[in-house]
C-alpha cells in the first residue's frame, strides 16, 4: 500500500523555487532518509507534507485513514506530568476515556471499550513510560511537570509524543539533535523495529546507514530515489556521475567529429548533401549534461608542538561545583596521541569533567599534573549563544588574536570553510553550521595540544562532519569527544571512558558492546557484556597507524614551511629586479647573482614540490 503520493510537486519559498515537478512514492513500511544540501528544502519538504505549507502546484496525497506524526516544533512546557504529556497525544484514546467515565449508555460503552481493547488503550503508559526512558528520562522525572525541563529535554518528550503514536507515516526533521549518544542508540534501535514508514532528515550518517532503507536526494529542485542506505546511496551517486560523465566525453568526441566533418565540406557541392545531413544529425544527439558535484568540505587544525607524556594526568581526584563532588576517585592519563570518546547518559557528568580536563574547574582533593605549555581548546554548543550578533567571524576572530594581522585571521577561518565572503558576514546571517565553523576555527586559533569538543556535529551537515573526521584523523594532538554521533565515535575515537555511577572508568569494548551493555541494564539484567570486537581492534589499529605516520606528516610541514620561505625570498626578489632603481644602484655582478639565486630558488622549490607529492601519497596510503 501506497502510504505517501507526491506527483509534480511544486514549491516556491519568497519566488525562489525550492521543488519543481518533484516525484516521490513512499510504501507502507518503508523507511527513507532525506538528505540534499543546506537549503534545497528538506524541512520545507516535510511542512508540505503536515499541511503546514500549501505547495505552489503538484499534489500530495496521504493514504485513506493513515495517521501521520511528526515532531512539533514548539516543545511542551506545561504543568501536566511528562507521562501524560506523552499520553495526551494520543487524542483518540484521551478522547475515548474521558467519554466512557461520563456516558450512561451501555451499548456506546461497550463500543467505547471494544475500541480501547483495539487500540490497546491499557498499554499505552507502559509503551509511554518505555519511550521516555529510551530518551532519557527515568521514572521519576516522567512524573514531573515538563515545565521544570529544558527546552532540549522538553524537545525529547515531543519527539516520545511522535513516537508512541506509532503512525502510519512518521516524519523526523533531525531527530538526534538534542538526544544524548545513548538516546540516539535507543532511538536507532526503535526506528529499526517501526513497522510504519517514515521520512527522516538527518545528518547522522549512522542513523542513515543503520535504519533506513531508500535514500531520497533533494538536488537541482527534484528528488530522485536511491534503494539502500546512506552507504549505497553514496556509492550509486558516485557510479551515476562516472557513467555521466563517460556519457558526456563519447557525446562531445561525437559531436567533434561531426563538426569537424561540416566544417571541412559544408561548401563543397559533392559533399554538401552529407554536410547538411551532419548538421541534422548534430541536432539531433542529445545535450551535454553537466554533471553536478558537490564542492568538497575540507577541515584542517594547526600542527601543534610536541609536549612530553603525559599532558595531563589526575590522580585520585574529585571535581564539583562547591557542593558534593559529581565526579569522585579520578585516576586518569592524557598523552599526545590520545582519541578517547566519553559514554554516559546526559547529567552523568561528562561536561564536568570536559571542564575539568579543560582548566575551567580544579580537582578537589588528590594529585594533578599539567604540562606547563599545555594549550587547550574547549568547544562547547553553548558558546554560539555568547556570540556578539552584530560582528562578523573576523571580528570575532581579530579580538581572539589581537596580535595577528588580517591575512592570518582569515586564513585561521578559511581553515574551516569561512571563505572571505563567509568571513564578513554578521553572525545575525549564519546559518547554524557556519556558527559552529566559527567557534571550531575559534577553539583552534592557538594550535592546542588538546582539543575538547562537546558536541561539535551540532547542525553540521553530513558533508562537515566528514570533514571534522578527516581533520582530527590529521590532528597532531590529544582530543576528548562528546557526541551523540556514534559514527563520529567510531572513526575518531581509539579509547572509550564510561561517566557514570560518579566516576570515570575505561570501557575497554566498542559501541556494540556499549548497545549491549545498555540492552542489558534496560532489561534490569544489571550486568556487563563481554567488551570486544572488532571495531576495538580498528581503534587500536588506527592509534598504531596516526603514530606510524607522525614523521610523515612532520616532513610535511617542514616541507610547507620552506616553501612558503622561498616563495617569501623569491617574490623579493622579483620586486628588486623589477624596479628599475636597483639597476641604477646595484653592481652588475649583484644583479648575476640575484638572477642566479632565483634560478636557485626555483630548483629547490621543484625539488621540494617532488618531494611532497611523494610523502604525501605514502602518507594517504597510510
């Protein structure tokens, strides 16, 4: 059965068109992941569908007595209880008991109760009470009145209103974004066993790979469908464009050909008839396609100076807020090379102890060691909200580097995708993805030794956060994560530490093991499972590999340094040989030997060009 039916859709957003005779079919039990640039109309695409947006032409057809849910934007804030907030939703069941402790008439009652048994009405606190735990909230927080929440954790409790309705159609518009890593596992896990359809906008790449099946692509105004998840949809795209473009190479060597063939007999009253049948023919072979690629999204932190093991080290220590500490008995070791994820719920005291590991907070009681040098650069979300709204980021970032000229503050924001057009404009007219490009290029402006990032992915886009994987694949020094984007944690992280019952321990397994662990608790099984893996093995694997490498990429940055040195002397040159004073002021033989420099210069420079080439394909290979 067809759930969905979008025919010939058309959608203008203040005159720009958005969709243009779109086409999308989506099946009962179907599950299909939305994904196109910032701004082609993902979230647009989903008002139409609620019926918040009326398109501009086409139709969207709903199945016949299909429910659909989707995540309200306004968060419940109200005196109701979180269990009957989710509840609630349901209008049907509220609708039918309230009905039944007032009607007198035993035939509607019997209606009313036959229908309630159909809908399994006296299930339903124990499937809401099982959803608002999955999200993070334990039994006595589901009794307290959403007002007492935060707008991210009330946000949780709209999404748990979407889910228990268990519709026909489900729409998610970035379902992860205010979710902790363990909500995001629970929330993977509840979409794999949905038996509705549903349509998911996402930048996670692992909840696109692990719970959908078709990926819908919002490019160039259409939407074209891809069997498979994220992973195939990548490979079929890429599949696409080289057939494209092969198309394309025989289309113009054809069309040369022919053109070639007018060109030399148009003229000629022997040849003319075939000239003219060539024309027609040229007519008739089909246009050139341009094939449309993505221009890539390239991340790259400052090469940090090397500090001795260890940076930072705790021994026995507690940390707090002046109260009873939140994080007690630390015995913990940070060196260089270090890529340690952290796992714990939300309210476990990850932040804390990113603040501590930070500066921002002292340990209370035991032993601590800081490298004197130690730089470190702290992210966290909250940060965007302390932005002047009326500067730019290179306002932002001329006060971060007050010593700095222009050029180099530029450069520190191009590092991340702020080009010079980015670069001045007011922070009111950033989207949310190029904010936090901007407190990522802010965090880095010192080349730390250690970089602490707490939920960095927020509002980047799939393209970002492969770029942010490459980038600290690349950086040279320590870096502790928080995220709730396990496929971030898989690539980035070689070490796992579990914040959790008051303390810091090592989790020597991977996220499997972790799902496991957390499948097991859910269960009331209170164990542990067996830690293991091959995931672990990569990590490891991937710890070896970056120490491996490190002289490769050192003898790049030597390589970089003295070409930029020689770029530096020859352009002075070129200036003094190009005024005609110097020849004026200069012996001849100064002049020789200037030019003779040059020459030299460019030598080394090939040389040094080579060279890089070299390491850096031994270093890709790597």
């Amino acid at each position: 059965m067809t759930v969905l039916s979008i025919r010939d859709l058309t959608i203008r957003v203040a005159g720009r068109p958005l969709l243009e005779g779109a086409n999308l079919q989506i099946d009962d039990g179907r599950k299909v992941g939305l994904v196109g640039r910032n701004g082609a109309g993902k979230s647009t695409l989903l008002r139409a569908i609620t019926g918040d947006l009326q398109p501009d032409g086409g139709e969207l057809r709903l199945a016949q007595r299909a429910r659909m849910a989707h995540v309200a934007q306004e968060a419940p804030g109200g005196d109701e209880a979180l269990i009957d907030v989710v509840l609630a939703a349901d209008t049907e069941r509220t609708a039918l008991m309230t009905e039944a402790e007032t009607s007198a008439d035993p035939a509607r009652l019997a209606e009313i109760h036959d229908r309630l048994i159909a809908i399994r009405a006296d299930s339903a606190p124990a499937r809401a009470g099982a959803i608002l735990s999955g999200l993070g909230f334990d039994a006595a927080a589901q009794a307290r009145p959403s007002r007492e929440f935060s707008g991210g954790w009330r946000m949780r409790v709209a999404l748990a209103r979407a889910l228990f309705l268990e519709p026909e159609l489900l729409l998610l518009d970035e379902p992860t974004n205010h979710l902790d890593l363990e909500a995001t596992m629970w929330l993977e896990s509840w979409l794999q066993r949905f038996a509705g359809a549903a349509i998911v906008v996402s930048h996670d790449r692992g909840l696109l790979e692990r719970c959908v099946d078709s990926i819908a692509h919002l490019d160039q105004r259409k939407i074209t469908l891809y069997q498979g998840n994220f992973a195939d949809f990548v490979r079929m795209r890429a599949e696409r464009q080289a057939q494209q473009a092969a198309a394309n190479e025989r289309i113009a060597a054809e069309r040369a050909h022919i053109q070639s063939f007018i060109d030399r007999f148009r003229y000629k009253a022997s040849k003319a008839r075939q000239a003219q049948s060539r024309i027609k023919a040229l007519e008739r072979m089909p246009a050139i396609e341009a094939v449309v690629e993505d221009t890539p999204v390239r991340f790259a932190f400052p090469s940090s100076d090397e500090l001795p093991p260890p940076i930072l080290s705790l021994n026995g220590c507690s940390v707090g807020y002046g109260g009873p500490p939140i994080l007690r008995n630390l015995t913990l070791r940070l060196d260089q090379d270090d890529r340690i994820a952290l796992l714990g719920a939300n309210g476990n005291g990850k932040s804390t102890l990113a603040k501590l590991l930070a500066g921002r907070l002292q340990p209370e009681g035991g032993t601590h060691f800081r490298n004197a040098k130690l730089r470190v650069g702290y992210f966290a979300q909250h940060q965007a909200e302390e932005l002047d709204l009326n500067g730019t980021p290179l306002t932002h970032m001329q006060a971060a580097l007050p010593r700095a000229t222009e050029t180099a503050c530029r450069s520190q924001l191009a590092r991340f995708g702020l080009d010079a057009d980015r670069a001045d404009n007011r922070i009111t007219a950033l989207s949310g993805g190029e904010k936090a490009r901007l407190l990522l290029a802010l965090t880095t402006r010192d080349a730390p030794q250690l970089l602490i990032l707490d939920e960095p992915t927020n509002h980047l886009d799939i393209d970002a956060r492969e770029a942010l994987v490459k980038a600290l694949a690349d950086y040279s020094g320590a870096v502790v994560l928080i995220t709730h984007d396990p496929h971030l944690v898989e690539l980035a992280a070689d070490r796992l530490w579990l914040v959790a019952d008051g303390t810091v321990t090592n989790f020597d397994g991977d996220l499997d093991d972790y799902r496991a662990l957390l499948a097991e608790r859910a269960r009331g099984a209170g164990g542990r499972a067996e830690p293991g893996g091959a995931k672990a093995g990569a990590r490891r694997e991937r710890a070896e590999t970056r120490v491996a490498t490190a002289p490769l990429r050192a003898r790049i940055k030597e390589i970089e340094q003295s070409l930029e040195k020689l770029a530096r002397e020859d352009a002075l040159i070129e200036k003094r040989l190009s005024d005609p004073d110097t020849y004026a002021r200069f012996k001849p033989e100064d002049i020789a030997w200037a030019n003779t420099r040059r020459a030299a210069i460019a030598k080394d420079t090939a040389a040094l060009e080579e060279e890089w080439l070299e390491v850096s394909a031994r270093l890709e290979a790597a």
